[in-house]
C-alpha cells in the first residue's frame, strides 16, 4: 500500500482507545479559497495512511474531522462537532503526518513523524 503525503491517526483519550471510522476531508488552499483534495476514514486502529496522493505542492491545508458524528456513534455528547486543523507543508519532500488526540471536550495536535 502506498502512504500519502499527508496522514493522520485519531486517539479517543477519553476511552484510551483509537477512534475508529472518523469521516476526515483534506483541503487544500488556492488564492484565498479551500478545494477539498482528498476524503477518506480512519480504520480500525484510528489511522488513515491513504488519504489523497503521493506528493503535494508546497502550500496551506486543512483536515477536517467528523467528530460529531464518532461521538454520535458512540452515544457520548461532545462540544466540537468537528475539528480543522491547518497546516503548512514547507517542504514537498517531507512527509506530515498530523495527529489528533480527542475527548468529548478537548483535543490537541502535532507534527507527528
């Protein structure tokens, strides 16, 4: 399986588990407007490792995540329905790899590796 310029992996702090079938859009930024690039979810162990293509050009993006909709699944209310996260690849030739840790209340991210 080829990997992605850019993957993700989704930790449900709340209940130390991964956070499995989260619905995650990649969008890409152009002259001030978003165009959505990619879409995919996140198996089983919450990782999404073939969400759009090989390589992207440098430049703003944003994942979107359906977290609403997870907790939703997992009858427990949460405050963020969804969560953006905007980043900037600097360089073509890296890889990104952009987690997220998430509760019903909070999450937090990083550059992975």
């Amino acid at each position: 399986m080829t990997t992605s310029h850019v993957t993700t992996h989704i930790l449900d702090t709340s209940s130390g588990r991964p956070a499995a079938e989260v619905a995650v859009e990649l969008f890409a930024q152009r002259d001030g407007d978003w165009s959505s690039v990619a879409r995919g979810v996140t198996d089983s162990d919450g990782r999404l490792r073939n969400l759009g293509p090989e390589q992207l050009s440098v430049g703003v993006y944003r994942l979107l995540f359906a977290t609403g909709a997870y907790f939703a699944r997992e009858q427990i209310t949460t405050f963020f329905p969804e969560v953006a996260l905007t980043f900037e690849i600097a360089n073509a030739d890296q890889h990104y790899h952009v987690p997220l840790l998430l509760s019903p209340f909070a999450y937090s991210t990083y550059r992975g590796s």
